[in-house]
C-alpha cells in the first residue's frame, strides 16, 4: 500500500450507472438475462467506478454501489417534496438519463 497525502480524497455514496446497466438489470428482472449474465454486468460496473475515480486521482476508491440492485435513491422521490425523477431518455439517449 502506497503512503496516502495528509489529506487524502475519497468518494462516499453511488457511483453512477450507465444507461446499459439499467437496460440489463431491467431484462435480468424480466428473466431475459441468466445469473452469469447478471454477475457479468456487475463486476463491469465496478470495474468502470474503479477506474474512473483512478483517473480522477481520488485516494481511497470504492465500488461506487456498483452491484447494488434495490434503487436505494429511488425511495427518496416520495419522501422529499420537490425532487423528481428525470425521465429517460434525456436528448440524444435512448437509456439512462
């Protein structure tokens, strides 16, 4: 382990998803897609987290939450008044925000 700075960077929460990770979880959900699938789509998203907080320069890396499936944000849309959904397909997408 290399020696940190004195006040080294970090990230707390969510790294964000691709508009292809959505697609796949939601046909992994419609059984389309098997469970190696899955696993594969997974570890691709914390590879990518991974190396972009590496090219980011950020000290300590996390996953990003990667492989977490249950849409924790999601919950707050109901709770918080004011806060809304982006729908998707944002221009120039067809997936994703």
């Amino acid at each position: 382990m290399s020696e940190l700075p004195i006040l080294p960077t970090t990230v707390v929460g969510s790294h964000g998803k691709p508009g292809w990770w959505h697609a796949c979880k939601d046909m992994h959900a419609r059984g389309e897609w098997g469970s190696y699938d899955l696993e594969e789509l997974l570890t691709d998203a914390v590879d990518i987290a991974i190396l972009d907080q590496e090219r980011a320069g950020v000290d300590i890396i996390i996953d990003g939450e990667s492989r977490r499936l249950d849409g924790y944000v999601d919950g707050y849309y109901s709770i918080i008044d004011g806060l809304a959904r982006l729908p998707r397909g944002a221009p120039g997408r067809s997936l994703g925000l």
